[in-house]
C-alpha cells in the first residue's frame, strides 16, 4: 500500500527502505536552496483560503476525521477553523514575530552593536518529529511549525494514526510541488522497527519527540548524540478553585470545569487530571462533586465520549475500586461518583497530593491549603502545564507566584484551559526557537560597512504567488491616484498619513503597524546605504510633522530601527534654536527637506562657518539642484548631500541611493516592489535606458495589492551594474510625469529645460511654462516661458542658449517649424499659483 508520502511522491514501505539509503541527495539539494519563507507563508495562506472555500476538499478530509479519527461534526468544523486560523498570512507572520522578533528571521542583517557583524536565524536542517495518534491536528500544527522554521520536515505518525496528516500534505504540497514537495516527507509505520527508524536518524540535524515520559526515554535512548533532542513530553494539568471563589459554584463554573474535562475527552496535556477546592472539608469536596456530577449529565450532549482500550479500561477499574477500598479505613472520607453507564467518573480524595488521573471522564477531586502549594507541587514541576484558576482579583498575584515558582506554565481561567494564541509558549518553550539556530557573519570587507543586511548582494525575484498575483492583477489600465484612493481601507487598518489633497477632500492612505515597521526597516537601510554611520553620526530629523503628514515620524522610526542617535527637532521655524543645539551637541547628521535647511543654514550662516559641525545632509520630499549642491559643500564644507529615501506616502520607500549613486539614481527597494518604466506615448514596457513612467508593484502590503501604480514620476534604468556590489535594479528620476510635456509631436521635459535656464541666469528661481496654440497661424503652437522680471535684460541670450543646447526645442522651431519660443517676464507674484498650496504651477497647458 502506498501510504508513505516521501517528498512527494506516493511509495510503500518497502519502497521507503531503499529510498532512505539515498535520501542524502534529496536533502543536500533542499538545503542548498535558500528558505523562501515568503513563499512558503503566500503557499500556507493560499491553502487556508482553499480549506474554507473548496467543498471537494473539505469533504475529503472531513470523511477522513470522522470515520478515522471519530470526530463528531462540531470537532470537525472546530478542526478546519483551527487550520485556517493558523496558515493565515497574518497569523503565521505574527507568530514569526512573536516568536522570533521578525517576519524576516533568515534574512542576514547588522548587528548595530558590533560593526561588520551580520545576525539571522537559521533553520537547523533535517527534523524528524514523532507523534502520538491521539490527537488529529497536532501531527499537522507540528510539522507547520518545522516547516515555517526553514527545516526540512520527516513526520513519522503512530501506525495507529489515521490518513488525515498524510492526505492533508499530500494536497498542501500541491501548491507548490517543487518548492513544498522537497520539504516535507510524511511516514506511518510502528516504533517497533527500529532499524528502519535509526536508518532515518543517521541524516538528522534534530528529533523532536511528543509522547509520555517511556516513549521519550526510549527515544531519547536510540537518538544518536549528535543528533539535538527535542521533547514535548507528556504533561499534567488541574484546575483550581480559591477559597474565596469556591464561595460561589455557580452553574456557569461547573459547567466550565465539565467543558475543560470533556471537550477533548482528558486527551490533551492541557486538560485538568486533578481539580483542587482551596481548604475544603470532605463535605465541601462531597458537595462539589455531587454538584459536578449533576453539571455533567446536564451537559453531555456536547461532547463525545471516548472508549478506553481494555488495559485502559482496567486501569481506570483498578484506581476506582482503591478509593472505594480506602472508604473503609478509619477517618478515610474518600468517596466515588461516577456515570451509571461508566462514562465519567469523580474521586474524592482527602490527600492533597496531586495524581495523575488514568483519564477518560476521571476527574480527582482534593483539597490544599495554601501553604501546602509548593511543598505539593514543586516536586512534580517538570510535569506540570496548566492551571484553570478560578479566584478573586485579590488573590491573583500570589497565586499566581506560587503556581509558576512550582513549575506551572500556563494559568488560565476555567472553562479556557484549552485556549491558546498565536507565538504561545508551548510547555514554556517557543517551537521556532527550538527548531532554529542564530547564526553570525563578521567580516571585515570595507564594502560591508555601508550594508544593512546582506540580501542586497543577490536580485529579488517575486516568487511564484507573487508573479501569479501581479498577472491576475494587471490590467493595460495603469493604477493612477484617484484609482488608489477608491480602495476601500483594510479591516486591520492601524495607521493613517495624509498622501495628497492640497485642492478639495484630503486623500489618505492606510497602513498596518506590520506594513509601516516594514516599510521602515527598508527605508533604514536604504539610510545606511546612503552614508549614515549609526555607530558615529549623531542626527537631528528636521523632517515636517503633524497633520497626519508622516515624514518626521517615519524618520524618527527609521532612525530608531538602526538604533541611531538622534534629536528629534521636527521643522522648528526657529532656526537660531535649531542651529544652537546642533553646535552645542555637534549634530553631524541634518535629515530634512532641502528647503528648509537651505533656509536653516543661510539664517546661521555665520555661526555654522565658526562651527563647522555638519558633515552629511540626507534629504527627502524635494531635490538639491546640483549648484545647491556645490554651494553646500564650498560654503559650508558638507562632504555628503544624498536622498534620505525616494517614495511616496502611498507606496512607501521605493528607492535608495548608495555612495555610488550619482545625482538621482537609486537602487530599487527590491524587498518590497517590484519597478516596471512604461512609454510615455504608449502602453510599451521599456527595457533600455530609454525615459518612461515608473510603475510600482507590491504584494508586501496587509489586505492591498497595489498593482501597476503610476506613481506620477518619470525615470530611466541604469543597466549598467553598481559599485557598491549591491544587485538592486537601479534607475534614474527624470522628474514628474506633468513636468514633461508635448509640442507639436515631441516631448519637452521641464527639468531639463530648468537646467539650461538656471545655468544661464546662475539663479535657482523657479519659471513658469505655458503651451498655446499660436492664434497669429493656427499650423504652430507657442512655447511661452515666464521668468523673473530681473532677467528681462538676458532674453535673448537666454532663448538662443535654450535652442542651441535643447535638441528637441531647436528641431520643433528651426526645422519642423510648428513652434514658436516667447520670453515673458513677470514678477513671481503675478505667475499662476496653486490656490491651496501656494506653489507655482510649473506647466499650465491652454491648447484645450
């Protein structure tokens, strides 16, 4: 029979011997290809979706687990909510983080404690994970957890187990038979064959044990030394009542006690073997079990009983006629009330010793005092697991130190003992803890030191659900702002910033709290990438804030990610402040709009030429032209002016520039977007280095996909690689999509003609385009460029050197002549201003 799932592929057992002789070629191919861990949790989510929406599926495992595992219709429903739950992107990524402080644990990044020295986790390699048949989902929960821990996974289930493990990989592997398939080996054969057993231990890197304290000994036994052993042993559970809660047994109590008994009929280590009334007399416990008992037969409709083999049978037969026997002792107050038809069964015992229970609807019930706690407990404190607690706010706090100081774990409320959450220690221990390694890189190569994490070396490729995604998605239609506005907010929006709407209703965009500290972990390397020595530089963020606008916040977390130091000034208007604490702290680090710290500088100008302190200008939100960046360094002796980030409040960071990133080129923040340039003419993907729109994709985003986004600038690849050694598409930021226009058939770009025009005014002033139709001959059009009245004197001079060096103006107006060039002049005043923002409108188009 081929019921062995073996790397995806169907064998006997028989057929199993012979492969493990070779199942070291398997393993060192999976192991040489890194862990896409988002792939492997866009897989899991994909799967989760099909559990809940595909009926032929449901109904396949759904046969499976009641016919197989017994598992009445509500267990089932429970079962597949559990699954669902679980392989949910969001879950899986919230127990990355809770478990290992990131969604991103294989991703080598800086240690800022210790320069050149790069931290990750690591998968541990090859785990074999043995487990019990008394449980459908943990096989399943267990082997997901080794999976998303990078590990190579062989589950070897109970010959007693069911098909529901085996057929549940069988079509998750489906998803992605290559990827999945070399990870994941699901066999069902006994314990007993122990050669075929210690033939598998020989590849592993660990074994991780469920099972009782026997079956782990022996395990433990035949595991070779080097070989990490990993157990979750069986554990005991009680529930507990205070003296001052036990005043009170009200029928919800009991009925909370009858749910944590029954609803895995005692099979789980979270459920109570033992339940203690705080200083109680034997009636108190008589009374209490009596009320139990009646709460039982109430409610046991709900729950489906399960029957004990016969040496089960015998054993819970033997503890039962004990306490019966103990009932003739003198002073013995022992008593036993069980189920007529043998289905439960309560044993008052008036030793407060706890006892494991044989289980089975057996329940003891017991009286402590609470100076008996420790001294009771805290021999047996490596067993124990969970208390269901009932008590008084007032007792809580001591309780609770006396419960974990003797070896508890877990402290639940009655009625939840059961209950868990995402990254939930298991018997005190995180599973991806134990199933990964940290691993260091510390190397002295001088190139490393402007690196944040060492992806940046190999080219970021979406991953296959990516790809799948960005085809379904894309359209010839591209995604423009008004279309990224109409996007409803996600569910789990937790943030919002301002994105636009300086004329009319405010546009905002929305954000998790797991998208934006993504979104800056990038941006922070980008910064580091850029020049900033976070073991050295100390920053002032002179970013705006407020208003929901989000630079200075975004800043302050970035420089916060990499643990830089800061001042956190925001754009303080009072720039002698601002300049006084940036020489007395010797800020060498300004992070701002150039704007702003143009004005900052040319206010202290005196004082920061005594005090040469700034060393670095990382900007943002604008562009230093390259005269300002002259000035910069001749007037004030500033050796690094570079963008802090190119992005936008929508997409997020999108680039980032390198010490070998010229004027503005960036490399492609390629962890989180994918980067497409599109014609300007038409809808053609460009793969040269010709000018286009830049097109942003991301499948990063929680709840939003945000596919084919023109993000409104212009730009060009740069295909020739970087010498920063980083892989990264690079590109270059030609401008605005509005600030490039057309004449008469031929595209003008405004900052291309702003150059020449700053070159020959040796001014920085901003101009104003305008485009007409030529009213004198309708065959031309008029290029009209309105500048500062103080130049009228160097017109013409300024339209020949226009013409002369501006290929396309000169071949519209000398050789195609359809256009024709004016020089007005005006005061900036009386040029066209946006009337909610305040700025000049560079092109105004009157030809429509």
């Amino acid at each position: 029979m081929r019921d062995q799932l073996f790397f995806g592929a169907n064998i006997t057992i028989d057929e199993l011997e012979k492969e493990i002789l070779t199942i070291d070629k398997k393993i060192f191919q999976a192991l040489k290809e890194n862990f896409d861990i988002d792939l492997f949790i866009s897989l899991c989510h994909h799967f989760s979706t099909r559990l809940q929406c595909d009926s032929l599926l449901r109904e396949l495992l759904k046969k499976i687990l009641i016919e197989q595992d017994q598992l009445k219709s509500s267990e089932v429903e429970s079962s597949f909510q559990t699954l669902i739950d679980f392989m949910s992107e969001k879950e899986l990524r919230k127990k990355l983080v809770k478990e290992l402080g990131t969604d991103t644990p294989f991703s080598m990044k800086k240690d800022q404690n210790k320069d050149g020295v790069f931290e990750a986790y690591s998968p541990l390699g090859v785990i074999l994970q043995i487990t019990p048949s008394n449980d459908s989902l943990l096989p399943i929960l267990s082997a997901l957890e080794g999976l998303l821990s990078g590990n190579i996974n062989i589950l070897k289930l109970s010959s007693h187990s069911s098909d529901f493990s085996r057929i549940f990989f069988q079509e998750f592997i489906k998803e992605n038979l290559d990827f999945l398939g070399s990870r994941i080996a699901i066999l069902k054969f006994s314990s007993q064959r122990k050669k075929l057993l210690e033939s598998l231990m020989l590849h592993l890197d660990a074994l991780v044990a469920w099972g009782g304290e026997e079956a782990i000994s022996e395990l433990k036994r035949l595991t070779p030394e080097k070989v990490k052993f990993i157990d979750w042993g069986h554990k005991i559970s009680f529930s507990y009542v205070s003296s001052k809660a036990k005043q009170e047994l009200t029928p919800d109590l009991l009925k909370s006690i009858v749910n944590d008994i029954f609803i895995y009929n005692q099979q789980a280590c979270s459920s109570p073997q033992c339940l203690y009334l705080e200083d109680a007399s034997s009636d108190d416990l008589k009374h209490f079990a009596t009320l139990l008992h009646n709460s039982i037969k109430e409610n046991l409709t709900y729950y489906k009983f399960l029957k004990p083999s016969s040496m089960e049978a015998a054993e819970i037969q033997k503890t039962v006629l004990v306490v019966e026997a103990q009932r003739s002792l003198p002073g013995n107050q022992s008593a036993v009330i069980k189920d007529a038809h043998g289905r439960w069964r309560l044993l008052v015992d008036d030793n407060p010793g706890l006892r494991a229970s044989p289980l089975y609807g057996t329940l003891w019930i017991k009286s402590i005092k609470r100076d008996q706690i420790m001294e009771v407990l805290r021999p047996l404190r490596s067993y124990l697991q969970t208390v269901g607690l009932s008590c008084a706010l007032s007792e809580v706090l001591e309780l609770k130190q006396l419960f974990y100081q003797s070896g508890v774990n877990r402290i639940k409320p009655l009625g939840q003992m059961h209950d868990s959450y995402t990254g939930e220690p298991h018997d005190g221990y995180s599973a991806l803890v134990r199933y990964t390694k940290k691993i260091s890189l510390d190397s002295v190569l001088p190139e490393l030191k402007s690196f944040y994490q060492l992806d940046d070396l190999k080219q970021v490729r979406l991953n296959e659900v990516e790809h799948q995604i960005c085809q379904l998605l894309s359209t010839d239609k591209l995604m423009t702002k008004e279309d990224f506005q109409k996007i409803k907010p996600p569910l789990d929006t937790q943030l919002f910033f301002k994105s636009g709407g300086s004329s009319g209703e405010p546009k905002i965009s929305y954000f998790t709290y797991h998208d934006y500290h993504l979104q800056m972990e990038q941006a922070a390397n980008g910064l580091i990438a850029a020049g900033l020595n976070v073991n050295s530089d100390l920053c002032m963020n002179l970013f705006f804030g407020g208003g929901l606008y989000g630079g200075f916040l975004s800043f302050y977390t970035i420089l916060e990610k990499i643990n830089a130091c800061q001042l956190p000034m925001s754009a303080h208007m009072d720039f002698k402040f601002v300049a006084q604490m940036i020489v007395r702290y010797k800020v060498n680090v300004l992070l701002g709009m150039p704007s702003y710290i143009l004005l900052l500088l040319e206010e202290n100008k005196n004082l920061f030429k005594e005090s040469p302190v700034i060393q670095k200008i990382f900007y943002g939100g604008e562009h230093f032209s390259d005269s300002q960046k002259k000035y910069l360094l001749d007037e004030f002796g500033i050796k690094i002016v570079r963008s802090a980030s190119y992005g936008s409040v929508d997409m997020g960071p999108l680039g980032f520039q390198c010490e070998h990133s010229d004027g503005k080129i960036h490399h492609l923040n390629q962890n989180l977007h994918k980067l497409e340039i599109f014609s300007l003419e038409n809808h053609r993907k460009i793969e040269n280095e010709e000018m286009g729109k830049l097109v942003f994709s991301t499948t990063t985003r929680s709840g939003q996909n945000l596919i084919r986004y023109d993000v409104g600038d212009l730009g060009r690849w740069v295909q020739a690689p970087c010498s920063c050694g980083r892989k990264s598409p690079r590109f270059e930021l030609l401008g605005r999509s509005g600030d490039v226009f057309r004449v008469s058939g031929s595209f003008i770009n405004y900052n291309k003609l702003q150059k020449i025009v700053n070159e020959c005014l040796s001014s920085e002033k901003d101009f104003q385009v305008i485009i007409k139709k030529n009213e004198e001959d309708p065959a031309k059009e008029k290029l009209i460029l309105v500048l500062d009245k103080e130049y009228e004197k160097l017109s013409l001079m300024l339209k020949m050197k226009i013409i002369n060096e501006y290929s396309d103006i000169n071949e519209v107006i000398n050789y195609e002549r359809t256009v024709d060039l004016d020089l007005v002049f005006m005061s900036q005043e009386e040029m066209v201003h946006s009337k909610a923002s305040g700025k000049l409108v560079r092109v105004i188009d009157q030809r429509l």
